[in-house]
C-alpha cells in the first residue's frame, strides 16, 4: 500500500515527507519485515501528490520515497517528476536492484 507514512518539520522552513511507494521487493531480506516485500505495487495518484506538494510552496521540501524497493513501481519516474517540478529534494530508499544504466537513463528523466 503507498501512503504518506510521516511528515516531520525539520524546523519552521523545511519539511520531511515520506512516502512508502509500493511493498514490492525482489529480495526478502531477513532484516525486512514481511509486509515490505509482499509483491504489491498499488497505483498513485498523482495529481493529489502534486496538490498535497502545493502547500508547501513557501517551504523547502525533502520527500523520502521508500517501500519495499520504489524504483520497481510503474509510476516511480513519473513520481520524481512532479517531486523535481515542485522544487523538493528527493531521496530515494533503495536497495539497488537496479542497474547503474537504470539511473543514467531515467535519473536524467529522458
């Protein structure tokens, strides 16, 4: 399931938001809980996540995108569109099963 799973005010101008993306892995790890590699990508929507970043405007965002592994979602690219269009920070939790030509290509956003 992806959900906002904090939002912490790191002080009065900078604001953390975490979203777990998708409870898909391809690995269990044995220091994983179980239900952050169930297999399960659910679809985001993403013009609430663009509106929810919308009041942050007068606010430095960092949105911490996690899971299970994010990048293997569907919409993971077009997620760290609109997160880079609204001028947050991103990080990104990952273990990563992806390749490093994965993220030459789709970093860039090409």
């Amino acid at each position: 399931m992806n959900r906002i799973i904090k939002i912490k005010s790191l002080n009065e101008d900078i604001f953390k938001i975490t979203l777990r993306m998708t409870s898909h892995c391809p690995y269990s790890c044995r220091y994983c809980p179980d239900h952050l590699h169930e297999g399960k990508h659910t679809k985001l929507n993403l013009e609430d996540i663009s509106l929810f970043l919308d009041r942050f405007t007068n606010k430095q965002v960092v949105f911490n995108i996690t899971g299970g592994e994010p990048t293997t979602h569907p919409q993971f690219i077009d997620l760290l569109k609109i997160i880079k269009n609204k001028n947050a920070k991103i990080i990104v939790d990952t273990n990563a099963v992806r390749t490093p030509d994965f993220f030459k290509k789709k970093w860039s956003f090409g």
